[in-house]
C-alpha cells in the first residue's frame, strides 16, 4: 500500500486486476457491479487494518483465552446512489455495520451539492466514538464526499474515513484542505478531471454501470 499524509492507495494485485475489469469500457453490467464490490471486499481489508479492538474473555473447548473483538459501531455511509455498490462489499466484511445512506444532488443553478435524503443511527450511545466510512466508487471533484463529511460531523461523527475506487488529485487537494482529520483510501489515483467532470482515464459514469441505467 502506498500513503502520503491522510492518502492511502491499496495497489493489491488482485485490486489492480479487477480494476482493469472494471475500467473496460466493454465489461458488462454483471461483471462490472461483481468486481467493483470484490475491490471494495479487499480494499476493507487495509481500510480496517488499524480499528481499535476491545479484550473479551472466551470459553474454547480446552480452555479459556483472552480474545480480540469488534466493539466499535461502525457505519457504512454509501453515497447515493453508486457508493451502494460498493456496500455489499463491505457488508460482507463487517455485517453488523449499520447502514447509513447519504443522498445528495447538484443544484443545476449553484453547482453546489444539496442534501435530499440522509438516515443515520440517532440513538448509538457515543456518536463522537462511532468509526463512520463513506463509501463512492470516483472522487472526482471531491464536491459531494466533501459535503457528505460535513452533513456527518454537523449531527456529531467525529471518526470519518473516506472510501474511493477512483480519485482525482483536485478531490484530494480539497478533502486535505477542508478536513484534514479525515483519512482517503483510494483503489488508483488517476491523472485528472475531463472538461466534463469525468476522472481519465476513470472507469465512465460509475453509477450507470451498476445500475444499467447508460
Ligand atoms: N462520477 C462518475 O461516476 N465517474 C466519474 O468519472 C466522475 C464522477
């Protein structure tokens, strides 16, 4: 894996294959959506490396031993809608996550994305203490993930890590700048943004390939 400041490119081998599946613009919908959520599967692997584990004693059938558990409530923030492609990924890893979307959309006038749907868990005991993940397939201005991140600390969440197949250099200039508090993990970080906002050489539009909607 290589990192520099709060950036984290998980280049595994298997990442790399499926990612070039997945960048072939004649890869269909099926493979597409299997593979995307296979990168997210092994990118968990390292985005999780280093969460904080609690002891718990255990019973084996020989005897007792202190064990390693997840006692952290963990949140699984996809932004709507291609960041659900990458959800089973993670849910296959961490099944008890809870769920929260986040759905935002550009304002044709502004530019400025606009919050129309967000669900999060209001009753976890110590929101400040939950490790919160979005996750969306391309950060290519950095415009949505960048509000996302401040929808999910104005209701408290402290703990935000960002989670991207694709990025753009602008995307993480930006994230850097305005929360410097919040990790990147990233599968490739390409070269830049078309005059179109596509990332290039990317992958095309993300959430038409999952959902077949080209
Ligand atoms: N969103 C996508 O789905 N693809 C891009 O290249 C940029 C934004």
């Amino acid at each position: 894996m290589e990192s520099s400041k709060n950036l984290f490119i998980v280049n595994h081998p298997l990442i790399q294959d499926k990612l070039t599946r997945i960048r072939n613009h004649l890869t269909q919908k099926k493979d597409f959506k299997e593979n995307l959520s296979e990168i997210a599967t092994l990118m968990a692997y390292e985005v999780f490396k280093d969460i904080p584990l609690d002891e718990i004693e255990v019973e084996t059938p020989i005897t007792k031993v202190i064990g390693k558990t997840l006692t952290k409530t963990i949140i699984l923030s996809p932004i709507l809608r291609a960041g659900l492609g990458m959800t089973n990924g993670f849910e296959y890893v961490v099944p008890n996550a809870i769920i929260s979307h986040v759905g935002l959309y550009r304002d044709e006038e502004t530019l400025k994305p606009q919050k129309y749907f967000f669900k999060y868990p209001k009753n976890i005991k110590n929101i400040s203490d939950a490790l919160v993940f979005i996750l969306d397939p391309m950060l290519a201005t950095g415009g949505t993930a960048d509000a996302a991140i401040k929808e999910l600390k104005k209701v408290g969440f402290k703990n935000i890590t960002l989670v991207s197949i694709v990025g753009a250099p602008v995307a993480i200039k930006k994230i850097n700048h305005n929360h410097p508090d919040v990790k990147i993990f990233l599968a490739a970080l390409d070269k830049k943004l078309n005059d179109d906002g596509y990332i290039v050489p990317g992958l095309g539009d993300a959430g038409d390939r999952i959902f077949g909607t080209k």
